[in-house]
C-alpha cells in the first residue's frame, strides 16, 4: 500500500507499507524519515534517526536520512584536483564543503513516480553549476529507489 501526503510546494511525504514494515520517504532530499517494524516481542518502532516534525529536515542541517551528493563528507577548503584541473566547491561547513555544498542533493525537491503497490522511484537531474560556484563538472542523472 502507497500513501502520499502533501506537506508543501511540491513536497510529499510518502508512506509504503506491507505486513512486515511501514517506510516514509519524501521528495525533498529523498529523505527516509521514518521505517517502522516489529521488534522480537512485537511492538513496533521506528528503527531510523529522525525528526518529530518535518519541518526540522528543511531548516536544520543535520542531513539526516537524506540523500547527500553530489559528494559525502568534507571536500577540505572546498578544493579538489581531479586530471590536473582544480574545482572550486561552496563552503557550507567551516572552512570546507560537506556533503554536496550549499545546493546539494539533500535541498533538492525530486520529482517521483508509484511503480506499484509497494515501491517508489525518484528522479533528479543534477545540472552543470547548479550551484554557480563550482567549476564545470558534468551533469548527472539521479535516480533512487524505495520498495518495502
């Protein structure tokens, strides 16, 4: 079973569901927000990291369960060589980029399809200086995933 809840702007929270598990993902970010399962003695939980309210994914910057690219971790000064070019990166965190800068994959709305009862798929298209620092790098196409 799919349900799909309109939270803001183009922003949905969606719920999959079967008899073993309960996952919400939403568009923004492809955030896993919430997966809820039976422990040993059967009483369900939510198993993953999360926010009470969803609200908080959109204003703190704490990537959790969102999806981070076009790189993870730090890029150190927001610096990189790569075939004797250097790139250019937004600084978002300190003195360095994290997680794919200022306009990373985790602040994006991903348009999205129900591929059937039990499963999503999201698609972004992540383009060439999307965040007007960085210098030239490809373009790529982004696509994720959920099923229960």
């Amino acid at each position: 079973m799919i349900k799909i809840e309109k939270v803001e702007n183009n922003i949905d929270l969606i719920t999959l569901k079967n008899d073993e598990l309960e996952v919400v993902v939403s568009n923004y970010g492809c955030t896993l927000v919430k997966v809820l399962m039976k422990d040993q003695v059967g009483n369900v939980d939510d198993v993953v990291l999360g926010f009470d309210d969803f609200k908080s994914y959109q204003t703190l910057d704490a990537y959790i369960g969102a999806l981070v690219g076009r790189v993870a971790n730090r890029i150190k000064k927001g610096t990189f060589e790569l075939n004797d070019q250097t790139y250019h990166l937004p600084i978002n965190n300190g003195p360095n980029s994290l997680h794919g800068g200022i306009k990373g994959f985790s602040y994006q709305v991903f348009d999205y399809q129900v591929l059937d009862e039990t499963s999503v798929e999201f698609h972004y298209v992540s383009k060439d200086r999307e965040d007007r620092k960085s210098t030239r790098l490809n373009s790529s196409h982004i696509t994720i995933s959920y099923a229960v």
